[in-house]
C-alpha cells in the first residue's frame, strides 16, 4: 500500500532534525536522489551522461536548494549545468556549491524569460525546483512566462523536484502556469497532492527519495492499493461456500430509456465473483438481463436473501414536482428503507443520489462522476442557501469535494475520475489510477457499479470484522468500507487497461475481462 502525506505532514517531521542542526545532511540526501534520478531517466532514454546538457529553474527557497545542490552533482559527472534563478535570492550554500562545480547561472527577469526559455527547452533536460511543499499560490511575474513558454515549446525531459512547481502539495489543486513533469522526485514522503487530480496528471511518474524522516510521519492522509493488496483482499471461495454464503445481490437499476445499464451492472456483478443476482425492475428491461445473465434471478415482488444492493444505473433523476413519481425511483426509495432497518450495504449511483436522505449509514457508498457529485452538493447546499457547486469547481479540486461529500452525508463517496478518489466520513482517503483514457466509454460506471456491488455483497458477511483482510492491513474498521470501494476501482481501472491494449474499448469488452482481471490476481499474477 501506498502511504501519501501532506505537505505540513512532512514539514512536520522534518523539524526535529533541523532544529538540531541536520538540515544540510537531509538537503543533501534529497539532492543525491534528485541527481540519480536525473541520470537514471537519461540513460533509461539512452542519451549519455557526460557532455549532456541540465538547467535547473531554482527558487530562492529550499527546493530551489535542492534543484542547485543536485545540479552541481550533476556538473560533477561531466553535465553542462545552467541555473535559472527565478528570484532576487537564492539558496546561498547550494547556489555556491553550484557555482564551484563549474555551473552558470542567470537572474530571470522579464525581458529575458524568451530567451532562456529557448535555450532551457533545447537542453537535455529541465529541473524545476522553483516552489515546494510550503508555497500557497502559484508562479508568478517572470517565472510564470517562463514556465508557460516553456509548455509551448515542451522540453525533451522535466524532472520536478519534490512537487511541479504550482501543484499544491495536499490537495492536488493546480495553480497556473504548471509545467509538466515527466517525473517528480519527492522526499521524505510522497505528497498527497501526487496522487490525487489534476496534480496527478502534471507529476509523471512518482519516485520516493528517503531521507531519514519516514519513521517520523504520522498516519497517511491518502492511501493507494497495490497488486498484493488487491491479492489480499479479493474474495476467494472456500471449499464449503454456496451461492448464499458467497454473497447476494440486489440490483434496483434501468429504465425503459436506459435498459443497457441493468444489463451491464447485473452482468457485470455475476462476472466479478457474486453467488447470485436478484434483479428488479420493469418487466423489458428484465428481458433484456436474462438475455445476457440467464443466471439472474428476476423478482417480482420482495426479493428473497440479500447481502448488499446496487441502486440506480440507468434510472434518470426525479423530475421536479413528481418526488415520487417513477416506479423504480419508488423501488429505490423502498429499497433504502429497508437497507437502511437491516445495517446492509448499498451501492448509490446514478439516479438514485437524488433520493437521498440527508444522513447516510457510512457503508452506503456513492459512485458519482464530477457532474453528478456537483449536483449532489448543489441540492444540499441550496437547500441550506449555500452557494450551488459547478461541475467545474469539483474538476479543479475533487478531493476537497469528495471529502466534503463524504463528511456531509455520512456516506462513503467513491468519486470517478482519471484519479478516482474514494472518501471515507472519518476523512481517510483512498486513491486510484491503474485506468486507461478509453475507459471514458458508455457503460464503464455500470460495469463499475455492478463490480462494487458484487464486492460489496462477498464483503457484507465476515471481511469486515477484525479477523479479517481488511483487518489483516491495518485498515481501521471505519475505513474499510471505503477500502472496499478503493479495490473495485483499482480492478475496473486494471481490467480498462487489459481490455484497451492501449487502443477504444467498449463496456462490453471491459466486462470480458474482469474475469480474468480478478483470477490473475489469485494467481499471484501482479497486473500492472
């Protein structure tokens, strides 16, 4: 498992051993890191060390510190080193020892911001060490016309030091103008704004320099599952289990519009590993399940056994002033009563978050995209004469929203995306980004849906308790929950990549594959 911090989280941990005079020696672990990682990338690009070419755009603070101290190291083995200093000062030590290695430096000023961002781009590669873990804002004056000329003319390779300058290091929200790394080298702790969007998608690839602060971190502010923990934690039957002991679900979902998402998540959720599906809903839409899951069980009145429910793929929001007016809106509503009086699990997605009580039992969870998790808030917070939130306001900072969601209902919220982000009440974080960009296909939340819901159904019994897998990681009990929705996420994003091949796929296609998404993983096959 993954373990990501915040900004203040490592600041934090770092202080002791500054106060005590170690400064220097943790600046210079973190350089040594910034400098192999550099080498290693140029090399894995097959270019060659000696006679390459770096310019390191230094702030004037520790980062910037970092960025010189790494450059002269580089300078050392042979590397024509250029600093950019983006500030009035810089670091003073690192800037000398820059200059004793042979480097040149230059003061960025407005007139000269082309000019260096010509030459910058034809180099080698870039380090951007202008602002860190502690900067509130984004660039400014000179270094943001450098850093936006510098997008425009994209540089063969950018290695961000600690954090891509203007990614807030505990939210991932993006300050413009952003420089795109193709890796970002973190000390200490990864920083939660790196796995979380849209700072993800600015980072590259993330590598962890340990400098001798990691036994001094406290709790992780964001999780992300693994290969082994998904191993861990998928269900497996035993010897003696049935269809009911394997887990029953309920599936309240479709509509005379949208009956493909009923048959996607029934089909869906039999695939990932579900003892049985029991479906309701109109009497086409139910012909079109068996067509495809003949396994199903339709019901026509109240359902017989069931571990956990899925409610609301494909069924369209309540129309105003008819509160009650669709007759699977009316099962929904039911259905959460019932769900409610009997503590089982319930999967809400689509319509169904419309219908909503304004408390939720924290193993419901919520599966909304951007759009809809904007109008989930807007209703409650209108309600309340707060301001509506825009799907927009929830794309630039998804993870404060999710939580706020999470913390407001009660519920787990699951909030899909590149980065999916999965929010715990208690405020844990979960995040996941195993998926493909062609999984932004019709059908993908239901297949989404009916794999949670699946999930949900095998966990309801045992998993939770504290002799359990969840147990077994360390996840705390009011967490688990959302580490359920967190493995559904990595498997739907690991079976997008296996059914793209880097090329368009269909819902149908990724359904094709979680069977063997999920068997892989039994296997001992790490799916990357």
């Amino acid at each position: 498992m993954i373990s990501a911090f915040t900004g203040t989280q490592v600041r934090e941990a770092e202080q002791p051993l500054l106060d005590s005079g170690e400064g220097a020696v943790l600046m210079q672990r973190a350089a040594h890191g910034l400098a192999a990682a550099v080498v290693r990338e140029l090399r894995r690009r097959g270019r060659r060390i000696y006679g390459s070419a770096v310019t390191v755009l230094a702030g004037k603070g520790n980062n910037g510190g970092d960025g010189l101290f790494a450059a002269a190291k580089l300078a050392s083995r042979g590397m024509r080193t250029t600093a950019v200093l983006t500030a009035d000062a810089a670091h003073p030590e690192a800037l000398a020892a820059f200059l004793a290695a042979g480097g040149r430096a230059h003061r960025l000023a407005p007139e000269n911001a082309e000019e260096f961002a010509v030459l910058a781009a034809g180099d080698d590669a870039i380090i951007d060490s202008v602002l860190g873990t502690g900067a509130r804002g984004g660039l400014r004056g000179a270094a943001a016309e450098l850093v936006s000329l510098l997008q425009e003319l994209r540089p063969a390779l950018v290695v961000a030091c600690d954090i891509p300058s203007g990614v807030d290091a505990d939210t991932g929200e993006v300050h413009w103008p952003v420089l795109p790394a193709d890796v970002t080298v973190t000390f200490g702790g990864i920083k939660a704004g790196l796995l979380a969007d849209p700072g993800e998608g600015y980072a590259g690839r993330v590598e962890l320099v340990r400098i001798g602060i990691e036994h001094r971190l406290p709790a992780a502010s964001l999780l992300r599952l693994e290969a082994p923990d998904l191993t861990a934690l998928v269900p497996s039957p035993g010897r003696r289990d049935h269809k009911y002991s394997r887990g029953v679900l309920g599936v309240v979902a479709g509509s005379e519009r949208y009956p493909g998402a009923a048959v996607l998540s029934v089909q869906s959720a039999s695939a990932s590993g579900a003892g049985m599906v029991r479906y309701l809903g109109p009497e086409r839409v139910a012909r079109h399940v068996l067509a495809r899951t003949p396994e199903a069980v339709v019901e026509e009145g109240s359902p017989g056994r069931v571990q956990a429910w899925l409610l609301g793929p494909g069924i369209p929001d309540p129309e105003p002033g008819k509160p009650d007016g669709d007759e699977q809106l009316r099962r929904v509503r039911d259905t959460l009563e019932a769900a409610r009086a009997a503590g089982q699990p319930v999967v809400v997605d689509a319509g169904a978050l419309g219908v909503l009580p304004a408390r939720c039992p924290a193993h419901w969870i919520l599966t909304p995209h951007a759009g809809e998790l904007a109008a989930f808030l807007s209703r409650r917070h209108t309600a309340r004469g707060e301001a509506a939130v825009t799907r927009d306001d929830v794309g630039s900072r998804p993870l404060h929203f999710a939580r706020l969601a999470a913390t407001d209902s009660g519920a787990t919220v699951l909030l899909k995306g590149a980065t999916t982000l999965v929010a715990s009440p208690s405020g844990a974080v979960f995040s996941q980004s195993e998926g493909t960009p062609w999984l932004a296909t019709a059908g993908s939340g239901d297949v989404l849906a009916g794999l949670l819901g699946s999930l949900a159904a095998q966990y309801a019994e045992t998993a939770m308790d504290d002799d359990g897998p969840f147990a077994a990681l360390g996840i705390a009990p009011e967490d688990r929950w959302a580490a359920a929705a967190a493995v559904a996420a990595s498997l739907h994003g690991r079976a997008g990549s296996r059914a793209s091949d880097g090329g368009p796929l269909t819902a149908r296609a990724l359904l094709r594959e979680l069977p063997g998404t999920l068997a892989g993983l039994g296997n001992g096959d790490k799916v990357t």
